[in-house]
C-alpha cells in the first residue's frame, strides 16, 4: 500500500520534513514514476521496470527496477532520481536513517547508496555487498553516522549503485522496495582503555600513547578523508575515535617524516563494534619527500577484528612487502568494513624493535619456557589454571585449553611467528602473555 507523505514539524527550526517512500514500482507506489538518470555506464542505458525475476523469495512485488550494469562501465556506475521532485526534500534522523534495499543480481559485488542535497553536498556512499546469487536478499544500509552533519539537511535525491565493482561481464542486476526505518540500538563502545604496552621507551617511535613521548603528527584525519575523528577519554586514558568511516589519513609530512628503518613492527590497539574488516596502509613519500614522485610506495594489510574486544596488531613491518623504503614514512591510512559506517577506537599507535616474550610486571608468578619454543609450551603458574586461550596477533583465538598449573602444552601445528596467550585461573583472575614460535 502507497505509504503518505510524511510531515514533521522541527519546532527548532520549523523545518518541514516530507520524504515520500518506501520506493517501490508497484502501480500507484512511489519509484514506478520517477525520473530515473543513469550514469556513468557506457550509453547509460535506461533503467527498466520489468515483472519481478522470482516472486517465490522475500519479495512478491509484481515489478522490480532493472538495471544492466555493462562491462565497460564505471565501477560507480549507478542511477539517480530528480532532485525534488521525486524524493521530496527531508533531514536524516533517528527516524529513518537506517535505509534497507532488496536486490536480486547474478554476481556478488556491492551495492551502494547514497543521498544528495540540491546545493550538490552528498552523505558519500554506504556500501553494503550482496551474499546472494539470482535470489533477493534485503541489504541494510546505517547512516546513523551521518546524522547531524551539514549533509544530512536538505538531502532531495537518491542515488543507488547496484554493481559497484570493476566488471569483468555485463551484469543485469534487479532492486526493489527501498525502505527507511528507525534507528537501532545504540553501538557498543569501549569501558575500559586499551592495556598499555610495556616496551622500553628506547625501542620505541610512538605516535599516540599515554605511555611514551609521542613525535610530532600533522594530522590525525587529513582533508581528504572520509570519516569523522573524535579525540576522547575512556576512564583518563586519550584516545581516537572514528565514526562514518571510509578511510582515513594519518600524515607525518615534511619535517615530521618518520624514519622507522631500525624498527621491526607496527603496533596499535583496535576496537570496534561493528567493522568486519580493518585494513592498514602505509606510505613512504621515497627520496623527494613528496608525493606523487615516482618513488613512493606503500602496502596495505586486512584484518579481521574481534568485534567488542580490544585487539592488539603487533604487525611485522616485514609483511608490508610492497614498501621498498621505510625512512621517509608519511601516511598512515585506516580503511574497511562496512564502508562509510564503520567505527573503530585506536590507542597505542607506534613502532618498535624488539618482540617481548613476557610482561612480567602484568602476569606476576606467571613463568613461560621455552621462549622462544618450538613444540612444547611449558606454563609455571602458582594458581590452577581454568582455561587457556592462544590467539593469533590479530586477535583471532586459534585454540582454547584447559589445564592445571605446570603444564605443557602441544603447539606444534601452529605456524612460526609471534602469539599471545591468555590465561583465566579457576579464582577468575586473567594473565596475559607473548610467546614466539620457532
């Protein structure tokens, strides 16, 4: 049934909200009559409202929105409305920013959307990718953290990309019943601050730590970044919060050049809600110190975080395999999933030059031996031990022991390389401890 134009009044602004949807292409609903513009896609063939492919799914509409996503087109090759005309003109708000679109498309890939205002500001696109093949599938798109941001008053269009990929085929892909709904339960964040490292200041180059004495940074969030960044406090300790995020840039230019060639690792605490993926990348400016002069390079890693815990990356710089020189360091870029919302806290950015076997200062009577150690890892701990988790140094847990104090433990299908361990005794106290693998 055609759902009424919404009128709320802001009695701060006296601001008329009409929004007309949901968006379907059912006879009498809101999309069948719009003027859609295709763009970027070659000839821009126009977007068709053709008889549903499969109404046996989730989606019985009669009609559905066809759009060919060609070859040759633009990865952003997508389809607009009118301004005004169509959509009406509103604000983003708790009420209905979190937007769900149904997608039927003969690959995986994403889909994006995104709104704009008449004065051309845009919210970015949100890209969600489909899990389904030649089935409909609802995907969610939260722009929870666009709410209050210049870009969400005044929004009157909507753009959508329903196969936002480098193309290798033509794909005919489908989408139907775009719907705008209330905002969730709040995210999750942090209650207590990321643990502090225990390397000796003189093994160190930190870039944000309460611990040591942090080199000078330009910019924790460059011009050209696609997020917000908020400087807070969990229980006094100082650290970065970003919200909406694309990606970001963290720059060390001109004089601020870091020279992090007598360092083995990239260190930092991450915590998020809700990124499926995190990624880091850094730069080196090369020679001439600027970009974009024919030797820079870089290399960008993926993790895949532990969502509502805080994981340490202790990365080899080793594994940045594509950054040829490390002694003119200039950007730190932050990346992931889901694009455009994500969250994510960081603490404890820096580099380093040692790999510590122990924290004795943080595990007391806790004795690890060998270390490094190549079958058999010995534990010495004057509590009984309840259960014994070993993760990887992204934070995925490998295995998960129980034991009693004094025991050995069979490591020997693990991988050579650096791992952490966490005890819980039967009392309920937790120890934590790095170990190396031969």
């Amino acid at each position: 049934m055609r759902t009424s134009i919404l009128f709320c009044l802001f009695l701060n602004g006296l601001f008329a909200f009409a929004q007309n949807g949901p968006i379907s292409f059912e006879p009498g609903e809101f999309g069948l009559t719009w003027t859609w513009t295709v763009f970027e896609n070659v000839g821009n063939p126009p977007l068709e409202i053709v008889g549903n492919p499969d109404q046996t799914g989730i989606n019985t509409s009669s009609r559905a929105a066809k759009f060919t996503a060609l070859q040759g087109g633009m990865p952003y090759a997508g389809v607009e409305s009118a301004h005004a005309l169509d959509l009406g003109t509103f604000t983003l708000n708790a009420n209905n920013c979190i937007v769900k679109i149904m997608v039927y498309k003969p690959v995986i890939s994403n889909v994006g959307i995104k709104f704009a205002t008449a004065a051309g500001a845009s919210t970015g696109e949100l890209l969600v990718a489909n899990t389904l093949i030649n089935q409909w599938e609802e995907l969610t798109f939260d722009f929870t953290p666009i709410l209050g941001l210049p870009s969400s008053t005044g929004i009157d269009q909507v753009i959508i990309f329903p196969d936002f990929q480098n193309r290798t085929s033509t794909n005919i892909c489908y989408f139907d019943n775009i719907t705008f709904g209330v905002q969730g339960p709040p995210l999750a964040t942090p209650m207590t601050p990321a643990p502090n490292p225990t390397f000796s200041a003189n093994d160190v180059i930190s870039m944000f730590s309460n611990v040591y004495t942090d080199v000078p940074v330009n910019t924790w969030q460059t011009a050209w970044s696609q997020g917000s960044l908020s400087d807070i406090q969990i229980q006094g300790n100082d650290t970065k919060k970003y919200t909406g995020l694309n990606f970001v840039g963290v720059e060390t230019t001109g004089s601020n050049l870091l020279d992090v060639t007598n360092m083995t690792h990239l260190y930092l605490d991450v915590w998020t809600p809700n990124m499926t993926e995190f990624r880091v990348k850094l730069v080196d400016f090369g020679n001439d110190l600027n970009y974009g002069g024919g030797d820079d390079t870089e290399h960008e890693l993926s993790f895949t975080p532990t969502l509502e815990n805080w994981v340490n990356l202790d990365i080899p710089l080793t594994n940045f395999t594509s950054l040829v020189a490390k002694n003119h360091i200039a950007q730190l870029i932050f990346s992931g999933n889901p694009v455009g919302s994500g969250v994510v806290y960081v603490d404890n950015v820096l580099f380093h030059n040692i790999i510590t076997g122990i924290d004795e200062t943080n595990n007391m009577d806790l004795k690890i031996f060998p270390n490094p150690v190549q079958d058999e890892l010995i534990l010495g701990l004057s509590s009984e031990v309840e259960i014994l988790c070993i993760y990887s140094m992204t934070g995925e847990c490998l295995f998960t022991v129980s034991k009693g104090n004094f025991t050995k433990y069979n490591i020997s299908h693990l991988k050579s390389g650096v791992y952490l361990g966490q005890i819980q005794t039967v009392s309920g106290e937790k120890k934590e401890f790095k170990f190396i693998k031969d």
